[in-house]
C-alpha cells in the first residue's frame, strides 16, 4: 500500500475546488434564517439574569447596605425579571421574521431537492 500517494490525495483534494452540493446550500440558508434570533435569545438571556443577579445582590444588601440600594436592587431585579419573561417571545418573533425572510428560498432549493430524487 503505498501511503504517500494516499496522502498526496487527501491534501490535494483540501485545496481542490469544493462544489456546493443543494443540500448544502439549503443547510446555509436554514442557518441564516434561524442562526440571529439564537445568537439573540442566548444574549439577551444571558443579560437579563445578570441584571435580575445585580438586582438581588442590591435588594439583599450585599452590594451597598442602605435602604436607597435595596430601593434601586427591587427595581433593578425587576427589570431584570421583565427582560427573561420577554426573551423568549421576541426570540419568537425573530425567528418568523428569519422564515418569512428565507422561506420561499427554502422551501424552492427543497423542491428542487425532493425532484431529482
């Protein structure tokens, strides 16, 4: 078995031309109108409870000890609150919009696929 001409293949098949394939094409397109609102929920998620943690350090007197940071702490605490209940619907409507936006796409490269099986 001669292993240099094995792997004088595989490298040259790295720098050869890649030819997207349709179903490749539809796995972009896929992530492209799923991949923001994703990127966004896991954002704003992370945020929010990093706001609503900040809130209840403050409310609980472990940052500050005055009544005026315990005050602020609630209010912080609660729009933290507020943020992780709306994620998940505006990840919802982000997530419409990215299918209204590519779905025709989709849908016309996955008939072209189902086709010419």
């Amino acid at each position: 078995m001669n292993t240099d001409k094995i792997y004088a293949e595989h490298i040259a098949n790295e720098y050869a031309p890649k030819d997207t394939t349709k179903v490749k094409q539809l796995k972009k397109l896929d992530n492209k109108a799923k991949l923001p609102s994703t990127i966004f929920a896991y954002t704003f998620g992370i945020i929010s409870a990093l706001v609503l943690g900040v809130g209840m350090c403050l409310a609980m007197k472990v940052i500050g000890s005055s009544v005026a940071t315990m005050v602020v702490g609630i209010i912080v605490g609660v729009l933290g609150i507020a943020g992780c209940a709306v994620n998940y619907f505006i990840y919802k409507k982000m997530r419409e919009h990215g299918k209204a936006k590519y779905g025709s796409d989709i849908m016309q490269l996955a008939k072209e696929i189902s086709e010419e099986e």
